[in-house]
C-alpha cells in the first residue's frame, strides 16, 4: 500500500489489550545513520521491452513438499539503488506484459496515457497488488501442469492520488474539491477491483492475450454475493439488498490466497476510507452500538472520504459511498447506513469460469484483510487460512474449517462449492503471544462468555461477530501487533510466516491505548534518521514466525520466534540490527511475502518510506529455517524516568549469504507487490505498483517532473505517465528462478 497517502496508517483500536501477558518496560534508543558498504556489483536494468543482466498472495502455499527444493541461492546480490528501473542479478531477464489501463474487454482502444482514456471497466486496473497463477491447457481446460499458457488473477488495490483527485488517470490532474465531477469518480471506481487476465509465452516471449474470452473484470461495482454466518443479517441491509445477501462491488484488494480447490481468494484491505460519515450521524443513529462499530473501524462520524466519490451525483452509485442514516427505515433498507458492513472480507472467485458470481465468505472475519494463507492440506483433517488486519495495533488470525480436507473437492467444476463447504463453516481464531515465546489461538465465537459478556459491544450472533472481529479480539485480549501485512505457509514444514510491516506507534513512554510500548513478539522501539528527519516506533518492520502445537491447522497453542528484523545494515546491533543483516541484506517495511512450491525459496518484498532515501523498494530471496533455529536476545531500555527493564524476544538464525540476499531492486517511487510462478519454477510474475507516486499533482502535464517514467522508460507504451504493471522474470539458461 502507498507509503505517500497511507490509510494503513489507519489506528483505531483503543482497547486496553496488553501487547503481551507481561507488558515490558523499554528506553527508546536512537541509532545514527549508518551506511553499510555497497558491494561492486554489476547489474542489469530494464531496457526497452526487456531486461537483460550482464555482470555480477502465500501464492501456493497449499503445495505439496517441493519435489527439489533449493539448498541456498545461486545469484548475485543486487546492489540497493535509486535508478528508475528494475534492476535483477546478472543472468535473469524481466519484461513488462501488463499495465494499467492495457485493454482486455469489449474492444477497448490502445490506451493512451495521457488522461483521455476512459472505459476503464474494460482496461486493467490501478495499483497491481497480490495474484496467482491459474494453468491452462493447450485447449483452454485447466491445468496444474501448464507452464507456457494460464490466467494470472490479480488484485487492483488503490490509485495514485494527492488530495483526493486519483491525478494520473485525468488529463489535467483532475479536480481536487468537492463535488467530483462524475466522469472522474466513475474512471476511479472502475481502476479499483481484480482482473483476470490471460497470459501465454510464444517463442519463448510473454505476453498477455489481449481478446481472451477468458478475460475479465471485477470492480466496486460488480454484484457479489454474502455467504456464511452474515447472509440475510439485519447488519447487511442496505438499500442495494433489502434482504441482506449481497453486496456490491470489491475494495482496496490486496493479498490473495489460492484454495486447494482451485479458486481465487482476495483480501480487502483498506477499505473504510472510501466513504463518508456526517457530522451528525451519530445522533442520527440514536448513538446505537453501529456507532461503537463504525469507530471501531475507522470510520467517525464527519470522516471524509478518500476520493470524495459519495459527490459524484445523486445516482445511486455515488450515494452508496455515503455511509450515513438518511433515510426513515428502521432496517436501513432505503439508504447506506450499513454498507460498511458488507465490506472488509476474503472474496472467493473463480478465475477460470467469469459466469460466476463471487462470495464474499464472512465466517473468516472482517477486518483490514491482507492474504490468506492456506495450511498444508492434509486428508482427513482440517484445513486452516491465516491471515493478518493490516493496520497499526491490530491483530493476527486464523479460521479453521469444520470440514476435514478431501481431496476429492479439488474438481474444477465444483470450485464455488468447495468453497461453500470450507469457508462458511469453521472456527475463527485470534492470537495471542507470551512472552516466553509460546501463545494461544483464541476463538471468537459468540458461546465465548467472555465475548457474549463484553461490556465494550453487546454482540447479537455469530454474524455480529463475523462483522465486528476487532471488537471480539479486543474482548479476548488479542496481541496488538505492527501492522501483520501478508503472511505464507513453508510448504516444507507447515510454519506459518507474517510480514509486520512497521509501527510508528510503539513508543518507550507510552501512555494510554493507542501508543504501545513494545513487547517480545514487537519489542523494538528506536528512532531511524530518513536524512535529517527522525521515524520513531519500529519503522523498519520484522517477519514473525510460528510453529502450530501438536493438534496442528486445529491447533490452539503455538510457539513463535522472529524470522528476521527490517534494519539499516549499519545500524545498531543490540537494538536495531537484531539479525545482523549485511548490505547485501538489509531491508525495510516487509510487506508481500510467498514462498515458491517449485524451489521452496521464501520471496520477501518492501513497501518502505523509512529507506527510501537510500534505495527503492525491494524484493529478496530467503531459504527460510525452521521456529527456535536461533535464541533468546534481551533489549535492555531505560524510560526517561529512569526506571530500566529487559525485553526478551526470540530471534531467528542469524541469515547467511547464501540463505538471505537481495534479488530485485523496483523503479522509483514504487512498492514490489505479488508473486506467482509457473508450476516448473521457470517464469515468475511480480508487481511494480505505484511507480512515481510521489510526482506532485501539479506537474501532472510535465513529464520532466515526474519522479518516475517507467515502464514507458523501459519501452512500454505510450506516454510518459508512470503505471503500475506486471513483469515476468526467466533465468537466461532456462533454469529455476533464484537457484
């Protein structure tokens, strides 16, 4: 997600959760700016319409073992830059096939990109985010074994904005006040959503296949089906669905997951911001608990929206993004009041059959979604989807399936239904982290007496608490954790991996809800110099890792340990660099994270704005250990009252260079996002998402300040106006990526 515009940043749980069973004490400590050496290393950028080197979701975690999986990294480190390019290791060669606005439906024309575009339903959308690989045939029938023919389904999060106007897609910036003209808001509704494109190498050159009948769109505005414990509840009422069974339309989607079945999961992630409360709405509401939720969520009443769309008009399509009580039901039935409602879920689609309409599966709770990671299926036993609330202090989840895995429901004509059967009957889980490094899987149920007492939210049902998750987990006393981004399944060994992206809000003097002192599982709290200004909390992120208890996906004990701890390579080892992470190794704010079923590589990508004065955003390649591989640190703080107290934590083997390097550097301004594979390893897909985005709105029309000109500068498409695509990566002796 956008570090210039950040709703991630959204922070908005102001339960008295403790962080941990024992809340620690800590001193902030500040670390000097430390420049570790960069290595002499030739590198290959990307030229013309591909990239040849010359010198030096998870996606599929449902896998079974890695038949050859890889024993270290066969490529050259890439070296941290701040060229406006894709940079990759010597012997690999990147091309870009897919980029906003490139037509795939209905005869759309050659995309300009100059602000006159429109018809943007029929175009690849904004901001590609998380996607998988779904393999086809030679006669177009699904196949697992397809590695030169298949639909890369892909999620549109967000688009490039500065004070509301989305300025790239309008020829002139497009307007920044209220009311939005139509036209505008209808080009940014329609850039949001997933696309399911085809894509096929002939003569050993990707491409997408641009009239594809298997080509499709799903946007905000696409009808979507409730399912689980929240269809046909009085909470999903809306003037759209009077009975409460469907919505319309899926919103800042960004991690996926792939069903054992075959069928496309999507997280929508930062969605509350995207509509608009009045200032009177809580009195409106007669301060009935949907106001409790409502803050909860992010969304008080006068909160204005992200784009300002609720102004486009008095056509229904625009008025569905006020989430005000203006109308006189009693149910909601005649205005918007609860469509926030219907938002926030894992949407399950079929990426090969567009005839069917997508669920929105409620039993996995509703919250900031970012990926789903499934558990290794096992027969005979349940199944277990991990996931992660993207946003500051928020927690870390799992849902386990109340029916036990057949492999038999993997039949492509019956996907949709397998989903029924998995995801709308289960347990919904919350973590809770100890100190000692152990911790507990809470569930969220409405038979919980501690839930169906709290005092904080009177909860109806299951349904409410479907919808209302964060207030549930606040009522167990989850961990409150730095931003859980995506998380991934080690198909090797079942261990589950979590991007902790960053947190600004852990702060050694904390006081009250909302800044948190740190703890084992988040226990770093320092000030990082970006040039002359200071980041405090824990800008550059970690990656938590946790072993299920004996009963395994069901499992409701864990132990956990950090797989590795974002930092400067010079920067201050017994606080900062707890891993000790060389130059060829350091990273910032984790972010995508998929590990490879063909090689067993764990792909780790940054969506940063602490490092970002020294190099763009990046991907690198890990050979993952295993949970307890390393051992105990103890962070020694003093308070500026003076009173000092030790933060154990638990940390990783220390990574070597043959087990952890950087693999990618991305084009200015951007985020690395989404990855998938072929079945033989031999052609990976990533995301270059929001290049430029820090161009101001005012230099729309002046391509010489844009702070970024790729993919054109790389040779793709007309205009100058940066665009987030897709690229593919081969090895140039057609060997696996990243052996």
């Amino acid at each position: 997600m956008s570090t210039l515009n950040d709703f991630n940043n959204e922070n908005s749980n102001t339960s008295d959760n403790p962080t941990f069973d024992s809340v620690l004490k800590v001193r902030l400590s500040r670390r000097g700016l430390l420049m570790g050496s960069v290595a002499s290393v030739s590198t290959a950028v990307l030229g013309g319409t591909a990239l040849t080197a010359c010198g030096g979701g998870g996606s599929d975690a449902v896998a079974a073992t890695p038949a050859a999986t890889a024993t270290s990294l066969g490529f050259g480190a890439v070296p941290k830059n701040l060229a406006d390019k894709v940079t990759v290791p010597a012997g690999y060669t990147a091309s870009v096939i897919y980029a906003l606005g490139d037509p795939i439906l209905g005869g759309a024309t050659a995309f300009k990109n100059d602000g006159s575009d429109s018809d943007f339903e029929n175009r690849a959308g904004d901001h590609h985010d998380g996607m998988e690989w779904y393999g086809l045939s030679a006669t177009g029938r699904p196949s697992s074994t397809s590695t030169d023919r298949g639909l890369l389904a892909m999620n549109h999060e967000a688009t490039t904005d500065e004070t509301r106007s989305s300025f790239f897609l309008h020829t002139n910036g497009g307007t920044a006040t209220l009311p939005r003209p139509a036209a505008e808001v209808d080009k940014e509704v329609a850039i949001h959503g997933v696309s399911v494109v085809e894509v096929k190498k002939t003569a050993d050159k990707w491409a997408y296949v641009k009239d594809s009948a298997f080509n499709f769109r799903l946007t905000p505005l696409t009808d979507i089906e409730m399912a689980g414990p929240v269809r046909g509840n009085a909470l999903m009422v809306t003037k759209y669905s009077t009975n409460g069974t469907r919505t319309r339309g899926t919103l800042n989607n960004c991690g996926t997951g792939k069903t054992p079945w075959g069928s496309f999961l999507t997280g929508e992630e930062n969605w509350a911001g995207y509509f608009f409360r009045s200032a009177t709405d809580n009195a409106a509401r007669g301060n009935d608990k949907s106001v409790t939720s409502l803050n909860r969520y992010g969304r008080s009443q006068g909160a204005a929206s992200r784009h300002g769309w609720e102004s486009g008009g008095s056509d229904d399509k625009y008025m569905r993004w006020n989430n005000s009580k203006i109308g006189t039901s009693a149910d909601g039935s005649d205005d918007y009041r609860n469509e926030l409602n219907g938002m926030g879920y894992i949407v399950e689609i079929d990426a090969y059959d567009k005839s069917r309409t997508a669920k929105k599966r409620s039993a996995l709770g509703r919250f900031a979604h970012e990926s789903a990671a499934f558990s290794v299926p096992a027969a005979g036993k349940p199944l277990a989807i991990y996931m992660g609330d993207d946003a500051r202090n928020e927690y870390i989840y799992k849902f386990v399936t109340a029916a036990n895995w057949d492999a038999s429901d993997a039949d492509p004509l019956s996907r949709m239904a397998a989903g029924d059967k998995y995801l709308d009957s289960g347990k919904l889980y919350v973590a809770k982290f100890n100190s000692d490094g152990t911790g507990q899987w809470i569930e969220l149920s409405i038979s919980n007496p501690t839930i169906a007492a709290y005092a904080g939210y009177k909860f109806a049902d299951q349904a409410d608490v479907c919808v209302n998750s964060r207030l549930a987990a606040d009522a167990v006393g989850a961990t409150k954790m730095d931003r859980p981004e995506w998380c991934a399944v080690n198909p090797a060994n079942g261990e589950i991996y979590y991007t902790l992206t960053n947190n600004s809000n852990r702060n050694v003097n904390a006081t009250g809800s909302s800044q948190l002192v740190p703890d084992s599982a988040n226990p770093r709290a320092y000030t990082d110099m970006k040039g002359s200004s200071a980041q405090n909390g824990n800008p550059n992120g970690h990656i938590l890792r946790v072993k299920e208890g004996a009963a395994g996906s069901a499992a409701t004990t864990l132990t956990w340990d950090v797989y590795a701890f974002g930092a400067e390579s010079g920067a201050d080892a017994s606080k900062v660099n707890l891993s000790s992470l060389t130059s060829d190794q350091d990273f910032s704010s984790p972010d995508g994270l998929v590990f490879s079923p063909s090689t067993g590589i764990m792909w780790i990508q940054t969506d940063d704005g602490a490092y970002t004065d020294v190099t763009n955003c990046m991907m690198l390649a890990a050979m993952p250990g295993q949970v307890g591989d390393g051992g105990k640190k103890t962070l020694s703080y003093t308070k500026t009252d003076g009173s000092t107290l030790a933060v154990d934590t638990f940390v990783g083997k220390t990574p070597t260079a043959t087990n952890l390097k950087r693999f990618l550097v991305g084009a200015s301004a951007c985020e690395i996002t989404g990855l998938c594979e072929t079945p033989d390893g031999k052609a990976v897909f990533i995301n270059i998402q929001h290049p430029g985005e820090t161009t101001k709105m005012a230099d729309v029309t002046d391509p010489t300040k844009y702070t970024s000109q790729w993919p054109s500068n790389a040779g793709y498409g007309l205009g100058k106006r940066p665009r987030s695509a897709t690229i593919v990566i081969t090895k140039n002796d057609g060997g696996k990526i990243g052996t």
